[in-house]
C-alpha cells in the first residue's frame, strides 16, 4: 500500500480560530473534532469552512462507541455523513473504545475486553460504519488505566486484528502507547512491533500528567522527551505517517503549539529520506 501522507498537523482549537484565519499559519493539515460541528449553522460551521478553504483536513470523533453493545447511534451516523460531505476531510477517525451501555454515555474512552468475542463484536460494527459512510474508517488506540480478567491477548494483537478483519486504517496515539506501557508494564516498542504497518495512517502525539504511579492521558502539557523517542521508533518502523499534536487543555499560544510541530518535524528530517517526506495530496483521499 501507498501511504497517503499529509505532513504535519495540529488539532484545530477555537482558541487559535481568529489567529489562523488572520495569519494563515504554515501548518499542514487540521485535525478537526466532529462532534464540534455538528450542528445546524452558526460560527463553529462558518470558521470551519472559512479554515478549509486554506487548509486539508481530517475528522476525528469521540462518540461512536464502536465497541459498546448498545446498537450504533443512526442520528449521530446521520450527522457525520453530513458533516463529511461538508468538510470533505482526507479521513475520519475515532477511538477503539465504548462510551457507554444502556443508554448511559459514561462521556469517557472505556478501553475494551482483549478476546476473540469482542474482536468479532467490533469488526461487525466497523463494518457497518464503513458500509453506511462509504469508506474506511481510522480507530486509535486508548491510554488506559485498568484491564480485564477476560482480556487473553495483548491490546496490539487485538487492535491488529480488528483492523486486518474489518479492513479498516489504525490512528496510533504515540503517547497513548507510552501512558499504557507504563500503567500497565509492557514495553511500547512491542506495541509498535505487533502492529501491521500497512494499516497506519495517522498518529498523534500528546502530552500526559503524572498522578501518583499512573500516568494519565491529558493533552495539558508539551509532549515529553520519552515520548519523543518512541516517536522516533515508531517513525522508524512504519515509514512517513502523517503526524499531528493533540492539545486540549492549558492550551497555549498556536506559535507555541507550531513551534512544538517543529520538533516532530525535525525529528522526522532525521529519521527519514528527505523524499519519504514530500506531501503526496495527490492520493490522500481513503476509500
Ligand atoms: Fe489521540
């Protein structure tokens, strides 16, 4: 497979909407969050499509629940058919997690038994996402902070698995990884081996908080050294993967956060064959 590649990107936040229509900042691509702009009008959808005009796209959601056993939501299937034909977004993506059951959104990433049923359970309703959106989809991989007794392989056999049987694209959250493999003691560049690597097509880097002998997943901070490093690892093993920072809190100036894009750029440059790095938008649209 070809790898459609994108370059360099950052989640795009309301608090750095006037700054990047004003300035047009040198920035690849935004990662936008769906459920933002799901609504009928107003500013979020006029700022949206006024930063679209400048610059590619992708979706990234938190809401389908891809893995609860509630049946999969059609309205809000609805709206992000809709919302795709609006922004026309190289890919969309959301999280191999559930949200809720019963009816109950738990307004959190619950991380999923690692077995064969729940392996089966997904795949069937990737599939049906995919059928009813007309494309593939890309899931990311949770930080997680406890496991299950049901659980029988790692959490990379059962992320591979569900992505080779549904036929869908992984979005690997590097400090995710990193958050996981200290809560829960296994080495990442493991992570990073089990995954096949055709199936990558984006990741995301994040900074994280340390609460007692947890690490906690919470976007507030500069992505730290040793996440750099597996960055460098997982660039080393699955090629040029269109990368993007994540920040969702203590969010600081967008010449900050651009600047912080920079590092991952270099990093990267010194990785990689300058010609691995070259945007190919010519094929980035997934199918
Ligand atoms: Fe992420």
């Amino acid at each position: 497979m070809t790898r459609p590649f994108l370059g360099f990107g950052l989640g795009l936040r309301t608090e750095h909407y006037a700054y990047v229509l004003e300035n047009k900042p040198a920035v690849d691509w935004f990662e936008i969050l769906s459920e933002n702009y799901m609504v009928p009008g107003g500013k979020p959808l006029d700022n949206l499509d006024r930063i679209r005009a400048d610059y590619p796209m992708v979706m990234h959601g938190v809401s389908l629940s891809i893995g609860s056993t509630d049946p999969l939501d059609p309205d809000y299937l609805k709206n992000l058919k809709q919302l795709i034909q609006r922004v026309q977004p190289h890919w969309i993506s959301d999280h191999l997690c559930w949200t809720g059951v019963n009816n109950t959104n738990s307004h959190d990433l619950l991380p999923l038994p690692y077995n064969e049923d729940v392996i089966a359970h997904v795949v069937d309703r990737v599939e049906q996402v995919q059928d009813y959106l007309g494309q593939r989809i890309l899931l990311e991989n949770l930080s997680s902070y406890v496991t299950y007794k049901s659980s029988e392989m790692s959490e990379w056999t059962f992320f591979n698995e569900i992505a080779c049987r549904a036929d869908c694209h992984i979005l690997l959250d590097i400090n995710n990884i990193f958050v996981s493999a200290h809560n829960h003691h296994f080495d990442p560049a493991d992570y990073l081996n089990g995954i096949d690597t055709d199936r990558v097509m984006q990741f995301h880097l994040a900074g994280h908080s340390h609460n007692g002998e947890m690490l906690i997943d919470t976007h507030d901070h500069d992505v730290c050294d040793p996440v750099w490093a597996l960055y460098a690892t997982a660039l080393e093993r699955f090629g040029a993967v269109s990368t993007m920072i994540e920040r969702d809190d203590n969010i600081p100036e967008f010449q900050q956060l651009r600047h912080e894009l920079a590092i991952a750029e270099d990093i990267a440059a010194k990785t990689l064959p300058a010609n691995a790095l070259a945007p190919r938008l010519n094929d980035v649209r997934t199918a």
